[in-house]
C-alpha cells in the first residue's frame, strides 16, 4: 500500500536520516530544521520549478512534494544517501535531478530560460559561494518567488543576509533559528546602469558611511 505523502513527511522529520557524511565517512544530518521542511510541504505545489545548492532532507521534501527541483552537489557520497534514503522512505526523486557539481562551477551556465518558484542556498559556505548562489540563481525567481537562506549564523552567509534584508526587492518573510525566507517583489532594475552601488542600501547605511569615511581617513593617514 502507498503510504500518504504527510505520513511520509512525518518519518522524515522524526527518523532525520543520516545523508551527510564526513571525510572520515561518518554519516549524520545537518539538514534544515523541522519549521524550515515544513513551510517547504506546505508551500511548495506539484510541478512547482525549484533548485537548491546542496542537498538531504530538503531534497527529500521538494521531491516529496512533487517539485521539478534540481539540486546542485559536488559530493557524491551525499547523492547517493539522499536517494537511499529517498529509497526506503518511499519518496518519488522522479522530478529530481542532481548535478555533482560546485555550484560556483555549474550555476554560470544556468539556462536563463527556466523560471524558479524557489530557492534554496545551503551548499558551500566559503567565502564568497553563498553570493555567487544567490547571484546566479535570483535572476531566474519569479515574481513573488520564495528564497531560503540558510545558516545566517555563519559569517559569510550573514554578508548575503544583510545585503538582502536591507534591499527593496526583497521582502523578509520568516525565519527559523539560523534560516531565513524572503520573497521577492521586484527585480533590482540596476541591468543597464554601469555602477549602482550607491543605490544598493547595504552600501549606503549609517554604519557603512562610516565605515568608509573610518577607510578614507586611514588611508589619508598612511600616505
Ligand atoms: C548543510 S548541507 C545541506 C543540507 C540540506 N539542505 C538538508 O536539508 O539536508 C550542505 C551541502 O552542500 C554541499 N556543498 C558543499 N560545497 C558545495 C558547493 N561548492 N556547491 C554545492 N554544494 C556544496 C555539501 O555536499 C552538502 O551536501
């Protein structure tokens, strides 16, 4: 008997399989957290056209929910417990595609042709993998589109966080411990100017001035 997708998404967030292993081939879970996969079943559609960088529970979920999701990850051994997973829990990845690649290598070829209802960022954190992320994939998001940050905590995904909770185009909606949701209302409409940072607010608040003006008068100094 096929068991419901809510019964199904119910194991998944109590079992939490093991998808992610160490170098030294431990397996554990550093999936989202249970509020984050639940606003992902609870929002996400059949035939909704989504992409996450990384993967594990959260593939798991967008499969689940029939998504038409891509999932970008270079480490293989994390594919393949996903779809284990996927496996024994009885989760369609029949809409699922992995690319085993970086992202910072495979998200520059992107086809701007498809159109994404949503986001997920929770691959590389390196500095800068997280802006690249967001930058290749931001373009492609509708109107109204859902953009899942996680791991704000972290210093280099914190620089993402207070760009975007500062811009116009992007609405914080949620967020839950260290993952944050906005959704976007516009497009930036900077694409034929040759420089517009001073229109961007992460560059132009109090701290940032000052920020600049502490820079200039050191520099002023040194020379
Ligand atoms: C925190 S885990 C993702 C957790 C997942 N969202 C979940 O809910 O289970 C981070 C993932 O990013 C992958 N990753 C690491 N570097 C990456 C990169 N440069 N590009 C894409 N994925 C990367 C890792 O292999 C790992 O699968």
């Amino acid at each position: 008997m096929m068991e419901s997708k809510n019964f199904i998404f119910e194991k998944i967030k109590n079992e939490r399989p093991p998808v992610h292993t160490t170098p030294k081939g431990e397996f554990r879970c550093v999936g989202l957290g249970t509020e984050s996969l639940e606003f992902i079943f609870n929002n996400m559609q059949p035939g909704s056209v989504t992409l996450e960088t990384g993967c594990g529970l959260s593939t798991l979920v967008f499969g689940l929910t029939g998504c038409h999701h891509t999932a970008i990850v270079p480490n293989k051994s994390h594919i393949q417990e996903t779809i284990k997973s996927a496996e024994k829990l009885g989760v369609s990845l029949d809409y699922v595609t992995f690319i085993p690649q970086r992202s910072e290598t495979y998200l520059p070829t992107l086809s701007s042709a498809q159109k994404l209802d949503a986001i997920l960022i929770d691959g590389g954190h390196a500095f800068p993998i997280p802006m690249i992320d967001w930058y290749y994939t931001q373009k492609q998001l509708k109107k109204s589109g859902i953009l899942i940050v996680d791991d704000v905590h972290l210093k280099t995904v914190s620089i993402l966080y207070e760009f975007l909770k500062r811009q116009p185009e992007w609405q914080e909606i949620r967020q839950h411990q260290k993952t944050v949701f906005f959704q976007k209302n516009e497009e930036s409409g900077h694409d034929n100017e040759w420089d517009f940072w001073r229109s961007q607010p992460y560059n132009t608040n109090f701290r940032a001035k000052f920020s600049q003006l502490l820079t200039s008068i050191k520099a002023r100094l040194k020379n």
